[in-house]
C-alpha cells in the first residue's frame, strides 16, 4: 500500500461523520432504481395498482398484494413515484 493513500484514509477518517468502509456500505445498500435488480414495482404492477385503486381498493390491501409497503402504494396513488407511467 502506498503511503499516500494512507494518509488520504487517515485524513478521511479525520474528517468524516462515518467510516469509510461504512460509506461503502451504506452506498451498496440503496434501492436499485427500476429495471435493476430488486426492484419490487415495474410499470404493468404500477398501472394494475392504479385501476385497483381506481375501483376502491384500499392502499393497505394492495401493499399486501404486490409486497410493499402502504407508503410505496401512497406515493403511486399521488403521483409522486411512478409518475410517468399512465
């Protein structure tokens, strides 16, 4: 190991809320984006979500149904997530 990357470590260490290795953790751990690995909706699951709503469903049946949370049904419902699928 280079002396210079240790001292671009310490100087990390120094001046970071969180360890380095936990920054690398914590980036490995977000929420793929659609179309990666993961991910739990697709955009045929958000419109039937959106027609069941539509006929009265309720948010928490249907988070049961698809296996995500009330919110995530929530924000396809306002429109905040998903907002590009009609």
């Amino acid at each position: 190991m280079h002396v210079l990357d240790e001292m671009e470590r310490d100087r990390a260490r120094q001046y970071s809320p969180i360890p380095v290795a936990m920054q690398v953790a914590r980036t490995s751990m977000q929420k793929p984006a659609f179309g990666k690995r993961g991910a739990k909706l697709n955009p045929a699951k958000v419109r039937d979500i959106r027609q069941a709503l539509a006929a009265g469903v309720s948010c928490a049946e249907l988070a049961i149904r698809f296996n995500v949370t009330k919110a995530a049904v929530e924000h396809v419902q306002s429109g905040r997530s998903w907002a590009d699928v009609a």
